[in-house]
C-alpha cells in the first residue's frame, strides 16, 4: 500500500517573484516554455475546446501570452484579450503575439483580476492556467468574472494544488 503526503502550505505573497523586474519576467517567459507547462496549457486548450466557445476569450493573467496563441491556433475564429498584471509581462506577450503572426486576434491590457479593465457582459469565455495560487483574494476574482461574463458565459480555472502529493513534486521539476 502506497500513502502520499500532501504538503499544506500557506501562502506568503512575499516570497513570490516580481514579474515587473524584467529579468524574472524573461526567466518565467523561458520557463512557460518547458514542458511542465506546455503540458498544463495542452491539458487546459483541450478542456477549454471541450466548451466549444464562440466569441471573446479573456486570458486572466496571460503572462507571457502563450496560451493566448495557442487559443488562437486551435480556433482562429475566436478572439482572445489576455489580461495581467504585469506591464513588462505583457510587452513579452505582445512580442511572442507577434512573433507567432496571430496578433490581429489577440490583444492584451493591463490589470487585475480581482478588477478586470473591461466591461460587464462583454466576455464569452474566461480561462486562468497557473495562476489562481498567487491570487490573494480568489473569491473577489471569481465575482469579475461573473461581472464580466456574458449571460451563459463560461469560465474555466486551471492550476495546481498547494497540497498536491509530495511525490508529484520531482515529477514537475524533472519536466522543466
């Protein structure tokens, strides 16, 4: 018999990294390509395309904006805005749109997602990969996106657990 141990931590927004030094930002940028988390944007693309949404597709906190173009990709029909919090994370996003030729379909704004920069009811789809650990106030996100749902609008959140098995741990680190 096999007994995993969960770790339970709490979080302690001040041991995170500043995504507006740049250095870190191009760090994450580097990372978001490895594996580990083109996995999690497969595994979350393939989810999301399960909903088949039409429409405007909010990236709450895009980061570097890969998912962003891999939405478009997939369904270039569809329109994506990414939205972080990050001014230079988001000057990366618009470099990597760019550089993928899909920037006619995608554009990114600055902000939060406990208070999105967009209207209410404009948006068809949210989806947030990787990011809901590092929200300090998930609930005041979760009413966002409500506000700025469209009546049968649908949102999906992807992340990992804080208390996931101990022995997923090496797992996620052997697969940067």
């Amino acid at each position: 018999m096999i007994t995993l141990f969960r770790i339970k931590s709490l979080r302690d927004i001040s041991q995170e990294k500043d995504m507006d030094n740049l250095p870190v930002a191009e760090s994450f940028d580097r990372y978001s390509r490895s594996f580990v988390l083109k996995t999690e944007h497969r595994l979350a693309l393939n989810e999301m395309l399960k909903y088949r949404p039409v429409g405007l597709v909010l990236d709450a906190a895009c980061g570097p904006g890969h998912l962003a173009v891999d939405i478009i990709r997939a369904r270039p029909e569809l329109k994506v805005l990414g939205v972080d919090s990050s001014e230079i994370m988001l000057r990366i996003a618009t470099k990597n749109a760019a550089d993928s030729g899909y920037q006619e379909r995608i554009s990114f704004c600055e902000g939060d997602v406990q208070e999105l920069p967009v209207d209410s009811g404009s948006i068809d789809f949210i989806i947030s990969t990787g990011s809901l650990h590092h929200w300090p106030e998930p609930e005041k996100a979760l009413k966002e996106f409500y506000r700025v749902l469209k009546s049968g609008g649908q949102f999906m959140l992807f992340d990992l657990r804080r208390d996931m098995p101990t022995l997923l741990y090496p797992a996620v680190w052997l697969f940067q």
